[in-house]
C-alpha cells in the first residue's frame, strides 16, 4: 500500500522522538513492502519562529492532505509568555479541530516487564492494569471562549465548558463501541453533581445505553475516578469522559502503569484520516541530550497503522519488537526501575539506541 504521512516533530524532544518512529515505519515498508510518502509540517513552537503563527493554514493543509498524521510534541519555556491564542499549544487545538478529530484513545495498559517501575503498590499492580480512556478532544473548555476583562479595577479571567448534545453522542458512541469490542463495561466520567455540562453528559450517555445493552455502563464522579484509578485500577476496561477530565485522568493513568513515555494516543473523527501522538509533552529539559524514551511515539506510529491503514500484522511488529526489548531488559531513564536491585539488571539505553534495537527486534 501507498500512504502518505503528515510529520510533525514539533519543539522539545519532539524531532528526536520523531525520527526513531520514522525508522521503525521505514523498515514496516521494508519489510511488508508498503511506500510511506513523509510530509513535513510545522506546528508549535517551531511554526511560531518559522511563520509567526503556531499552526500556518498551509501547514494544516498538508495535514487534511494526508492519508494520517504522526506528531512528537509541541511547547517550550521559550514561548510561554507570548499571548494565549499564539501559543504552540494553540496551534496543536487548531490542528484537533482542524482535522475533526474528536475521539481521543489513550491506552493505560501496563506492560509486565515494567510492572516494577510502577508506583503503585505490587498487589495493586498484580490485579492488573489493562483499561482505555476515550476523551472527548475537540469541544468543553478548550474550545470555548477564554477572555480576560476588567472589572472593578481587577482582572477577571473567563474559560467557557459547553457541551451540545450531539458532540457528547458521538463521543459516547465511540465508548460503547469500544467498550464493545473489549470487556463490555464502560464508565462515564464527570461532575454532575455541579456542572451542567456534566448532567447532559450523564443523560445522552443513558439514553444511548438504551441502543448498547450488551455494555455495562456506570457513573463515576471525576474526583472520585481519580482516587480509584490508583487506589483499583483492575476495575476499569474503558472510560469516557470530556476533554479536560480526560486530560487529566490520562495523565494519572499512564503514570500508574510506569511512565507517561510509553503511551501512545490515537485521535480520529468522521474520516479515517487520523492524528497519532505520545501522550507526554515536548520536555524541553531533557531535549537534545538523546535521553528521551521515544516508544511513546513508536508505539503511536503502531496505532496509525492498525487504525488509519488497516494493517494490523504490521501494528503487531512494532509492539512485538517493544515487548522483546523489554524482554531484554533494555530500559531508557524513564522506565528505570527505582530499586537499586531491579536496576542493576537493566541496561540504560539512549533515545537513537532505542530506536535501532526495536528495528534489530522486527520480524515479519
Ligand atoms: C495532551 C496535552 C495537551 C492537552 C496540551 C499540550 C495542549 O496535555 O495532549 O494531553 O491538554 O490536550
Ligand atoms: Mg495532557
């Protein structure tokens, strides 16, 4: 097959992440004799020093151009005081919404190996950690308006969380959907024991239970999700919830299972045409130094092709070939076991390094 991708490397460790995930397509194409066609695009801090604008509508052209979109990171230090709607982060909204991609599928599945570099407690682990959260991504308070005005001679900051009753359905389809095709339970997340936003949420999802009566679907308070995804993580197969919940609660949950370095995202909407990014940020501290665990994205690269291009022996390869160099006891600083013991085990491993020992690792 012929694809053609989008490549954003972004700010911070982004290009380093980047350019081992490319080496891992390119042997796909090696060694399934598929043609991957790159496009470079600028967004983020880079678009901003380029072009003056964090996301030029050329740049999201080539996007909407492609067939998907691969994405390291986006942000810095270096931009945070330029005004809210220049920052790199609004460029990564605009290309969200750009590109209609309003499901959002961060995975918090904790790998075997990796058990010991979690940081809950052995007997929590051991029940496993194996759920999905579905965010909503391109609607609530990111999208709504966000002003500062004046009053009484003080500041007064404004952020709007509206819903409509369509943008929660189709999100909540895609929970039951994929609540479908694993263990059937799927848990709604939200405030509605104070947000308005929160009880539509928690009506559309009951009114579309009606239609998916093979999925068990419960209500679970955002601050009470929070405490249960460490206190029994085992409980949970898939969870939906809006946009700043899920963004807060992937946060915790990729933490659980080791390192937020490992996980990988998915966003899709009406078309096939997908964005795939890790779930960490741009980490300026650590940019440039070659110590950046770029699995994340590796493993975001896997989603791409087993989502957008339906090619899920070539998915399988990738996360095959993590798995043995976990096997094999490599492990970049993130994903260092704490223990002394554990660690002496392990071999310390570089972002490029890691890179080239997933490609040694796969095999058709
Ligand atoms: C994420 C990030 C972004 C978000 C930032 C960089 C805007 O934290 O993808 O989780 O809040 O969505
Ligand atoms: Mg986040």
């Amino acid at each position: 097959m012929n694809k053609n991708i989008a490549v954003i490397r972004g700010d911070g460790i982004g290009p380093e992440i980047v350019e081992q995930a490319l080496k891992v397509l390119n042997k796909i194409s090696e060694l399934y004799g598929h043609t991957f066609n790159y496009t470079d695009a600028d967004m983020g801090g880079c678009a901003i020093d380029k072009h003056g604008d964090p996301l030029p509508e050329s740049e999201l052209k080539k996007c909407l151009d492609s067939d998907s979109v691969l994405l390291g990171a986006v942000g810095g230090d270096k931009w945070n005081n330029v005004p809210g709607h220049m920052r790199p982060e609004k460029g990564l909204l605009r290309l969200r919404a750009g590109m209609g991609v309003y499901s959002n599928n961060r995975p918090a599945k904790i790998w075997p190996q990796l058990a010991s570099a979690s940081p809950l407690k052995k007997s929590i682990v051991d029940k496993g950690i194996d759920f999905i959260i579905v965010r909503e991504l391109i609607g609530g308070i990111y999208f709504g308006e966000h002003k500062t005005v004046e009053e009484n001679g003080q500041k007064n900051a404004i952020d709007i969380l509206a819903y409509n009753e369509e943008e929660i359905e189709r999100i909540g389809r895609i929970g039951f959907e994929t609540a479908r095709k694993r263990g059937k339970k799927l848990c709604s997340v939200e405030k509605s024991n104070v947000l308005d936003s929160s009880r539509l949420w928690k009506a559309v999802m009951h009114k579309l239970a009606e239609e998916y009566t093979d999925v068990e679907l419960s209500d679970m308070l955002v601050d009470n999700c929070a405490m249960q995804i460490v206190k029994n993580p085992a409980q949970f197969d898939v969870v939906v919830t809006e946009n700043m919940f899920g963004d807060i609660l992937s946060d915790e949950a990729s933490m659980i299972t080791g390192s937020i370095g490992m996980i990988p995202s998915s966003s899709l909407g009406k078309t096939t045409c997908g964005l795939y990014e890790p779930i960490h940020g741009s980490a300026p501290d650590i940019a440039g130094k070659d110590i950046a665990n770029p699995i994340g994205t590796i493993l975001s690269a896997a989603m791409m092709l087993r989502f957008s291009f339906d090619m899920p022996e070539e998915a399988d390869c990738i996360e095959n070939a993590v798995s043995k160099l976990l096997d094999d006891g490599y492990r970049t600083a993130d994903i260092m076991p704490s223990d002394e013991k554990e660690a002496a085990k392990c071999k310390k491993i570089g972002c490029t390094e890691c890179g080239e020992l997933i490609l040694e690792r796969m095999a058709k």
